[in-house]
C-alpha cells in the first residue's frame, strides 16, 4: 500500500520515565511497525538502550492515530487503534 513520506518517519506516541531507576521507555510509530525502546540511565546525562521491542497493540500504526498511555511503577497501561488500514 502506498504511504505519503512524511507517515513513514518515527513519531513517538510514549516518553515515560520510570521514577524508581530513572530508566526511559520510548515508543514510536516506526514507519508504520511500531517499536519501542527502553533506556537505562549511565554517567552523567548519558543513556544506553537496553531493551527494543514490537509496539504493536502499544502505539499506533499510523501518527495520525491517538494513543494514551499511563505508566504505574513497572506496568504500562496503554489504549490505541489496532486496525492497520
């Protein structure tokens, strides 16, 4: 199916920072498969992935679709569209 360009860049549909280890999850679009990432705080400012895995069921295939999203502790609660077309 033909996509415009501008759909198929990443947009990130979750930033949440966990308080107890100031560790990172960041989810996006990806092109149309979403992804997430988690990342682990280092030296000063500095972070290291750790973690990537499917979005799917997370975020949206589509930026143009909302997501919402609340994180309590270690559990991500998340509501998104899951129909691809």
């Amino acid at each position: 199916m033909f996509r415009l360009i501008d759909l198929c860049h990443n947009y990130v549909r979750i930033l949440a920072k966990h308080n107890n280890d100031q560790s990172i999850l960041i989810c996006g679009t990806n092109a149309f498969q979403p992804m997430c990432r988690k990342y682990e705080p280092e030296k000063y400012d500095e972070y290291r992935q750790n973690l990537e895995f499917s979005g799917l069921g997370i975020v949206p295939y589509d930026p143009n679709h909302n997501s919402t999203f609340l994180r309590d502790d270690d559990l991500l609660y998340a509501g998104t569209g899951n129909n691809y077309f």
